[in-house]
C-alpha cells in the first residue's frame, strides 16, 4: 500500500479552499494600490522647479491698463447756459445776425467811445444785476486765462473739434490754464467791463467754431455737435444803416444836409446863357 505524499502542494490547497482567502488578497491588493496612490500625490506636490530654473523664466505679471476706460457710447453734451439760475437771467446784449429780426440787430449793437461794434457773443445778466457764477458750459480743457483792458478777465476753454467757448466780464476766476473741467463747473464770477459798461454786472459769452463765432442762442440745449458755422449771403454786403464789425457808425453833421442841397442847385449851362445872349440882342436891335 502506497503511502500518501503530503506536501506544500496539499497545503496551499488547503488554504485556497478556505473561504477568507480570496477576500483578504483583494483586500490586500486595494491596500497596496491606496498606499501608492497617496505615495505619489504627496511626491508629486512636493516636487518643485529648481531655483536657477524659475530666475531663468520671466515671471507673468497681470498688466494694469492705466487709461481711463471710454464708454462705448459716448453720451453727447448738450450746451447748457453758463449759469444755474437760468430763470432769473437775462440776455442783454444779442449775437449780430444779419438775418435776424431790425430790432434783434439793433439789440446786437454794443456802443463804447461814440462808436457802434458788432457783438460777437451774448451779454448775460442777472435778473436783479448782482453778481452770479459763472459756469462751463461744455466740458473741456482751460486754453487760456488772461486780463483783457477793455473785456476784464477772460477764460478761454477748447472743447476739440475746433470748438472752443468763451468767458469774458469776469470779475474773479477760479481755474488755471490746462485744468480739466467738467460741464457746469464754476470758472469764476461775473463782473464789470468797459467794453459793456452800460450792461453793469454780466458775462460776455461766446462759442468759435474752426475760427468764427457763431450764435450761442441757436445752440443751448442741443448736442456740441451740431454746432455749425452758418454761412450768410448777406454778412459780406454792407448795411447803410448798421456799421461793420470794428467800424464807426456816421452820423451826419449839422448842416450837412444843408450843403448837399446846396451842391444840388440846379446851374445854367453855357448853352442856356447864350440863349439869353442872343435875345438881348434881338431886342437891343429892334429898339
């Protein structure tokens, strides 16, 4: 009778039958598995570049854009008047237009040394004459500020475009030249001038575009756009009874009238006095 061989073969069988056995490898596989995982996530945070390696490379830097963001609709300004209270104001001295109205021209005429000048602006007053803030009417950039004998202190502001406006009767001023202002900003006070002294306390105010002036009344309330340089058929011809800008108003003299009718009296030609000649004759010889 063979004698049975029991050896590690039998073991191992033995253990592979037993029911915990494939449990606990599988248990044990996902074990190691976990453990490598974790192994290497934590070596790979851990992993940095060397030194000379980051020097070598420029460091990104966000880069901060230090121009004033532009909406991307540009809300247009309306000319406003150079005042706040624009109901207790008045124009007192008219723009000259050759196409206005007889009396709007007359209204346009500034007199100073017993002459008559075109006004190239609108003279402003308070209501009851005293002195007012003087405010910008568009936004823009202070031109020039400066004493002027006959007009008082004037600011000038450029608006781009050609577009300029400008502030002159002013008694104090409170900006400098290259200062940015914003629409309805106080540029100063009203004040007194001698070029408008009969108007007391005002503001002289202007609008130039490309160069020439042009009416402020037409543009209050509309867009600085609009703003237009209206040519006339009529402004180059001269007007009998108004002067040109810069130009004396001539008013006759006493007995002026008197010479020209003088000067007018009718003279007997030479004919006419032969005439009268040759009848005196006639009649000396039929006596």
């Amino acid at each position: 009778m063979k004698e049975e061989f029991k050896g590690p073969k039998n073991k191992w069988s033995q253990i592979f039958r037993k029911k915990w056995f494939f449990p606990a490898m599988y248990l044990s596989i996902a074990a190691v598995l976990l453990a490598a995982v974790v192994w290497y996530q934590n070596a790979g945070s851990d992993v940095s570049e060397p030194a000379d390696q980051r020097n070598g490379e420029e460091e990104y830097l966000p880069v901060m854009n230090e121009e004033d963001s532009v909406p991307v609709v540009d809300q247009q300004e309306l000319v406003g008047m150079p005042l706040e209270n624009t109901d207790e104001a008045e124009i007192v001295t008219k723009f000259f237009d050759y196409n206005a109205e007889q009396e709007d021209r007359e209204n346009a005429l500034v007199l100073y040394n017993n002459r008559y000048y075109q006004s190239t602006g609108v003279d402003i007053a308070a209501a009851d004459a005293e002195s007012f803030d003087v405010l910008a009417s568009i936004s823009g950039t202070v031109e020039e500020v400066k004493e002027d004998p006959l007009l008082g202190n004037v600011v000038v502001l450029s608006h781009g475009d050609d577009l300029k406006t400008y502030y002159a009767s002013l008694e104090d001023v409170a900006v400098t030249v290259s200062d940015k202002v914003a629409q309805g900003d106080t540029l100063g006070t009203a004040g007194k001038n001698l070029f408008g002294k009969d108007n007391g306390t005002h503001l002289h105010f202007e609008i130039r575009k490309d160069g020439k002036e042009v009416n402020p009344e037409s543009y209050f309330e509309q867009p600085a756009s609009s703003i237009a340089v209206e040519e006339s058929a009529e402004e180059d011809e001269a007007v009998s009874d108004e002067p040109t800008s810069g130009e004396d108003v001539t008013e006759p003299e006493e007995g002026a009238e008197d010479e020209e009718d003088t000067e007018q009296e009718e003279v007997p030609s030479e004919d006419e006095e032969a005439d009268e000649e040759i009848d005196v004759e006639l009649e000396n010889s039929e006596e």
